[in-house]
C-alpha cells in the first residue's frame, strides 16, 4: 500500500549521509517520468489541480506574481 511518501535508496541515503554525491538523474529520464506521471488526469492528486485551476485563473486574469 503506497503511503504518498518519498522512498529512496538505501545506498543512495548512506552516500548523502556520508558527504558522497549522488548520480543526478539524465534530463531525458526525468522528462519521461513526468510525461508518464501527468499522463492520466485521474492519477493527479486533488490539490495540485486546485492549485494548476488557480494559477491558470490567475494567469488568464493577468495577476501574474513576480
């Protein structure tokens, strides 16, 4: 059962932890996650389409935030 929480790699959290880099993700490979990720409007979480409705409105209304 998913719990909406983060889980990372074991190893990758010892590296960190011991001041070591980590391997920063390929652009493309992030790109496909989100492609996959925002894919099917159902899977997105309610709040976050509260917020992207909200800035669009506001976007369209011409308040735009610096």
């Amino acid at each position: 059962m998913t719990n909406r929480r983060l889980l990372w790699n074991a190893d990758e959290v010892h590296a960190l932890i011991a001041g070591r880099t980590v391997k920063t993700p390929d652009a493309s490979a992030i790109d496909k996650h989100m492609a996959r990720k925002t894919a099917d409007a159902s899977k997105r979480p309610a709040h976050i389409v509260r917020k992207t409705e909200a800035k669009a409105a506001r976007l369209t209304a011409g308040e735009v935030a610096a």
